[in-house]
C-alpha cells in the first residue's frame, strides 16, 4: 500500500441522494420549459376569434382606463347602489337547493335553469349599473380629459388584443 493512494468512496445514501436531486432538477427545468413553449405557443387573444375589436370593449378594461380617483368614486357609487338594490331584489335558490335538484331521483330541469339563470341576471343587473355609473362618469369628463381617457384605453385593449392584459409595466 505504500505506492497506491487510497480511494474514499462516496457512500451509498449519498449516490441516492444526488440522483433524487438530479431528477428533481431535471423535473422544474421540463416543466418550465414546457410552460414557455406553451405560452409561446398560444395565440395571442386576438387571434383566438372571441376577443376581437368587434367583440367591443370590456366594462373591466372601460372602468381600468379611468384615473384612479374617478375609478375609487365611481366604486363606491356602484356598491351603494348595489346594496340597494340587492336589499329589493328577490334571490334566486341557494347552494343547498340546487345540490338538492342535483341529488333528487328525477332531474326538475325548470327549476336547475332557473337556479342557474338567477346568478347570471344579478350579475347583468351589476353590469347594467357600472355601465350606467361608467357613462355618467364619462359625461362630466371634457374633452382633454377623455381624450386622455379614450388613449389610456386604446393602449390597456391594444394589450389585450396582443395577449397581456392589464396594466403596462
């Protein structure tokens, strides 16, 4: 033994380890890379047929565009007004009645369209105030300022159509 060097060998749990931590490494470099081949993949929203220009414009992206003190005010306008009326309006059936359709032997499909169109009108009544809200807000705007508006708004959907909602970064 004097002329041979010793070899220490790694032990056995530290073989097992590196190769759980290689496949795990192997495993988030895939996976990130399946998710940006994927996204590059995707076609932007505009190309995908149901988000066009003539699909119109959004209340989310309309009521986004305006400056942040008339959106706060606005807001509160709105939910006041949906209190209101939320306080006069009739509900629909709950969570319970509709399970409650679901798990009876005969399926009552007037009362299951009934309990799913009632959700769907509030929020068309919701929508119905905010573009209401949206246009008066709109209305005591001059000129300079929705043509301001109207250019924060062109860019906001000009994102859209590209496939980046939201703000600018």
């Amino acid at each position: 033994m004097t002329g041979e060097k010793l070899r220490a060998r790694a032990p056995g749990w530290m073989k097992a380890l590196l190769a759980v931590s290689l496949a795990l490494n192997l495993a988030v470099v895939g996976a990130l890379g399946g998710i940006a081949l994927r996204r590059a993949a995707d076609p932007p929203v505009m190309a995908q047929g149901w988000a066009g220009p003539e699909a119109g414009i959004s209340l989310r992206y309309a009521l986004a565009a305006l400056p942040e003190d008339a959106r706060q005010a606005m807001r509160a306008d709105w939910r006041a007004q949906m209190r209101a009326d939320r306080d006069t309006a009739a509900t629909g059936p709950g969570t319970a009645e509709v399970l409650a359709l679901l798990r009876a032997q005969t399926l009552d499909i007037d009362a299951l369209r009934a309990a799913l169109d009632a959700p769907q009108a509030r929020l068309q009544a919701a929508s119905e105030v905010g573009a209401g809200l949206l246009v008066a807000q709109l209305a005591t705007m001059d000129v300079d300022a929705r043509r301001a508006y109207a250019d924060r708004l062109a860019e906001r959907m000009e994102r859209r159509m590209r496939g980046r909602p939201g703000p600018p970064r």
